[in-house]
C-alpha cells in the first residue's frame, strides 16, 4: 500500500488517498486546537500519542464485537483505516456533567447523569458544530430513522465497553464524541479517533484531567495526562 493525495485535513488529523481505493492513510499531527481551531498550539509528539492510544482502543472494542474502520498502524503516527463515507454527525455521550452541558443547563460539572446522554451535532466548522436533533438529522438527509437507532445502539455499546475499560484503570470517562461512517454495502461502523483530544477524562484519585480540558483551561502541558492514560491502557490491555 502507497500513499497517495492529501484528501482533507481536519484540526488534528490528515487523511489521505492510497493505491487501494478501499482504504485511506490517516496522520496524526501534532497540532492541538480549542474553540473550533481559534486557539493553536503545536505539542511535539501528541499526534503518537493519540494514535497509539486510539489503535489501543479500537483494538479492545475489535476484541468485544464492535466494528471499525481501523485496520493497523503504518508507524507512530500513521494508521490505515477503512474507507467510508461519514456521516456528518458529532455523536457526544456524557456520563457525568460537564462543558457545554453545564454552560447549557446551568448544572454543576461532575454530576452523574441517569441515564447517560446521547447528543447529536452537525459536523460543520462553518457553523461552529451546532446541536442537532434526531428529525433535524433525519430531514436533512445525513441519516434515516434505522441509522440513527444503529447509532445510538452502538454508541451505547461502545459507552459501555469504555466505561468498564477505564474504571479498571481508575478513570472516569466523563464524555466524549464518536464519528460514524458508512462502508460500501452501507453498513454504518465506528469512524474516527478515540482519544483524550475527544474524551474527557479524570483521575479518580486525584480528580485530574487527563485529556484535552488540560489546554483548554491552560493547565499546563496536556501530554502529562496522554501519557498517563497511554501508560494505564498498556498495563490493563497487555
Ligand atoms: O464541548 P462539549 O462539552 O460539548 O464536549 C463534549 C465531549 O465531546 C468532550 O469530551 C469533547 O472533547 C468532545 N467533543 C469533540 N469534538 C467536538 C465537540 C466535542 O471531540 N467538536
């Protein structure tokens, strides 16, 4: 497999064209945004860490029936991934409040939420990924109602496979966003990164963020935290 075009390039990822028109090369950069991109910053080997903390991850939800797009690592930072059409959706999952739930509704952060929340966002960097909802989705064309019942369903699956793996190695997953895609027969799988860019995540010890909230409220350097949630994940996934 060679690679070929650069097809898009998101905030913090390249993907790109390869000799096999079912699968796609995808980069990890080293760039960190917040604010949809307003705020900037390059952290020398945050894109490794992400990507290795994403191939962990897809490989354990592999392991547990979940269907993805990854297929393996072509080095540190580079991964090859099934090609697929996404579907411009933003699925966030909150277990706790948190971010924009609480700027939202006004509710204090860390409250667990019964049942969890499943929201859906138009994926759009123009308009700033503005909420939306199900018949919103649905009249627009980006999915059906048995898509999005799919969804859903797998989004829970996926929750709860990742809430199991991170309270074994002392974590709470807070929330986070999932990307979902369709392969040529139109079957919907899981798209995407899975990485504290995306997740929310803390220390039950301590109570720290170990994800991307770390430069979002300038905390100090979020690769701490990566390596922290990288170093746990090898020890529980050996
Ligand atoms: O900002 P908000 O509280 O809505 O974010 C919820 C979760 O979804 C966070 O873990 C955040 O990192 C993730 N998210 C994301 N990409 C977006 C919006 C939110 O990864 N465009």
């Amino acid at each position: 497999i060679t690679k070929g075009d650069l097809l898009y390039e998101g905030k913090a990822k390249q993907v790109f064209a390869t000799s096999d028109p079912a699968i796609l090369w995808m980069h990890y950069m080293d760039q960190v945004t917040a604010l949809n991109g307003k705020v900037k910053e390059e952290y020398a080997g945050k894109g490794q860490l992400n990507s290795n903390i994403s191939n962990r991850l897809f490989t354990y939800l592999a392991s547990k029936g979940v269907t993805h797009h990854w297929l393996g690592s072509v080095s540190a930072t580079d991964e090859l991934v099934k090609k697929v059409d996404i579907i411009p959706l933003e699925v966030v999952t909150r277990n706790y409040t948190a971010g924009h739930f609480v700027s939202r509704f006004g509710v204090e952060p860390m409250q667990k939420l019964t049942p969890r929340v499943q929201e859906l966002y138009y994926k759009s960097d123009e308009l700033d990924d503005p909420f939306m909802n199900q018949s919103q989705a649905i009249s627009l064309g980006f999915a059906s109602e048995a898509d999005l019942k799919t969804i859903f369903a797998l989004a829970d699956e996926v929750n709860e496979l990742l809430v199991a793996l991170f309270e074994q190695i002392d974590i709470t997953l807070i929330d986070y966003k999932l990307e979902f895609g369709r392969l040529a027969d139109g079957q919907i799988i899981l798209a995407d990164e899975l990485s504290p860019d995306n997740m929310r995540l803390v220390d039950q010890k301590t109570g720290k963020s170990l994800d991307k909230d770390v430069f979002r409220q300038k905390q100090g350097d979020l690769r701490v935290g990566y390596q922290d949630v990288l170093e746990r994940l090898e020890d529980v996934l050996k």
